[in-house]
C-alpha cells in the first residue's frame, strides 16, 4: 500500500511517500513560503506516485471540525500568509483519496503510539519543545480534539522562585511556552540553548518547568507514556532532572509503577526520533483509508 505523509511546519514541508508499516520510500523538503509556492511544490511531489491517501499533521491553531465551513484551515497563525489558508481543500482539489488532517503534535503523537515509543499502549502524551511547546494526545486510541485542539503549551505555570525572566508569549508572558520554549531560553540568558553548557543553571530552571506541565499532564490527562520531542530535549541530560522533579512535586500520590518505579521508561525521547511526523502522517492515511472503508479506526493498524 502506498501512502502520502505531510508534515506541515512553520519553516518547512516534509513530503513522504512510504506503507502502512511506517517505511518511507522517499521524501523531499519545501520550505514555507507562501501557500500557492508551497503548495505547488507539495502538489507536485505527489502526483502520479500513485498514493491511496494521505496524512497531513500541520501547524495551527487549525480548524478540526469536519461540520465547519473552514475545516482544513490553518486559522489564526501569526504567519500571515497562511491565516485562513485551508490546506486539505487544496489537496483534496488535487487527489481524489481519503485524507486525513491533524495538528503536527497529534500526528507525531500517532506515530510514536503506532509504531514508537507508545508502541503496545491506549494512550499517550506527546509533548515537542522547540520553537513553540505543543502538545498531542492519543486517549482511549483516538487523537483528541474536542473543542478545537490541545493547546498545552500555553498552560499556565507557577514561576521557578529564582527566574526573574518574564516570559516570551505574546498571549501570556509567562505561560509554559512563554518560561520553556527554545525563544525563551535564549532571551532568558542571551545564548541559544545549543550554546549553554550542559552543567548551566538553565537546564535547572527549564526542567522545572517541564514537570510541572508533566505533573498536570499526568493528573488531569493520566496518559500510561510521556514522549518528550523538539530542538531543546536534545538536551539528554533534562530527562533525568525532568524525571526526578516530576516525581518530587508528585509527593507519592499517583501510585502506579510507571512513576513510582519505571519513571525512565515513562517520560523518554521519541523512538521514532525525529520521523515521528512523518510516520504519522503514514499512520494517519492508513486510518483515513480504514475510515472511508467503514472499519473502526481506533484499533491499531
Ligand atoms: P521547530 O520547533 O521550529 O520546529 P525545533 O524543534 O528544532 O524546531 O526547535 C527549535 C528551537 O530549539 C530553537 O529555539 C533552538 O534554539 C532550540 N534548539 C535546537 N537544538 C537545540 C539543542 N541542541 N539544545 C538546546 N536547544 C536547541
Ligand atoms: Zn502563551
């Protein structure tokens, strides 16, 4: 079976083709430019590879409702070019295959539950903190949606009683992306994150604010694994001090061995590395096509 994978970013497209055990046959890099250059690009990649459907996992905020008028829009992105710019429209214009739509984090989250490290579970909770902090969730097998789509970078957090900094987010100031994000990082102490050392009080301050949101996460979602992708986890040494201080500001009360004893499998790096987008934009298509065939599609595929 051939299938199409997008991974829509704010600087990018990845384009694959590859089946619906997660290989990839090949794949080709846009950068986002405007929507019509892009898009021709992504167009083209496509046509006459002879794929059954495709996934797409994009930036957002996106519209997710299939009964709204502009299901398939990327909404209210500050990139204005691409404000209101309904991207599945423009694919299903060209390729007459079922097509799925999600956020790029529910997507990267469907390829670590489909194939990586949520392999085996119902659910799962996978957080990127890079340019922006973006969560996806898998519950039950099912992405969540709900009333438009999880927005967990945006949390609110208590301040680390030593960070004076006050925040990045044009919304918030001091919401989770606000305190975490790779922008903040840098503004915060004047040097990429690439650039501290792996020993810098930055690691500290940053891992705290990620337990937190893992300790909401963990209450409010109660996910069975944690996937921690994005520019700044390739920092190793935060997952152990994430782990630790999520444990800590637990204080004993979920008492379940995945925290109380497996914590280094419970919070780790994607398995997938950096192809969870891709693959699950493979796992997507293969759900859509399960879908337009009238089979379930919250078992796995
Ligand atoms: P994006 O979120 O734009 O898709 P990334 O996930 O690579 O892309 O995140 C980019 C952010 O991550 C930047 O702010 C960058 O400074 C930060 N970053 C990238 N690599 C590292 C690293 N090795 N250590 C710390 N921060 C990093
Ligand atoms: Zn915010």
């Amino acid at each position: 079976m051939k299938l199409g994978s997008i991974e829509a970013g704010g600087t990018k497209f990845v384009c694959a083709i590859g089946n619906e055990k997660g290989e990839i046959f090949e794949s080709e890099v846009f950068p986002t430019c405007s929507p019509e250059i892009t898009m021709e690009s992504v167009v083209s990649f496509f046509k006459n590879k002879g794929i059954e459907a495709l996934g797409i996992g994009s930036f957002g905020p996106i519209s997710l409702n299939p009964k709204s008028e502009d299901y398939g829009s990327i909404t209210t992105t500050p990139k204005i070019l691409w404000q209101n710019y309904n991207i599945l429209k423009k694919l299903k214009e060209n390729f007459d295959i079922p097509v799925g739509f999600d956020t790029d984090v529910n997507v990267a989250a469907l390829g670590e539950y489909t194939w990586g490290g949520a392999k085996g579970l119902n659910s799962c909770f996978y957080m990127t903190v890079g340019t922006g902090i973006g969560a996806g969730i898998i519950a039950e097998g099912n992405m969540i949606h709900g009333l438009l789509h999880p927005e967990a970078g945006h949390i609110i957090v208590p301040k680390h009683p030593d960070d004076t900094f006050e925040g990045v987010c044009p919304f918030h100031k001091n919401c989770l992306e606000g305190l975490a994000s790779g922008p903040a990082i840098e503004k915060r102490w004047g040097k990429k994150g690439n650039e501290l050392p792996s020993d810098h009080v930055a690691w500290d301050i940053e891992a705290y604010y990620i337990a937190v949101a893992m300790v909401q996460t963990i209450l409010m979602v109660s996910p069975e694994r944690i996937i921690l992708g994005g520019g700044v986890m390739k920092q190793s040494q935060l997952f152990q001090k994430i782990r630790n201080k999520t444990a800590k500001l637990l204080n004993g009360y979920i008492k379940v061995p995945a925290v109380t004893l497996n914590m280094d499998e419970y919070i780790i790096p994607p398995v997938l590395g950096d192809n969870a987008g891709i693959c699950g934009g493979l796992a997507l298509a293969a759900r859509e096509l399960k879908k337009q065939e009238g089979k379930s599609v919250s078992v796995k595929i």
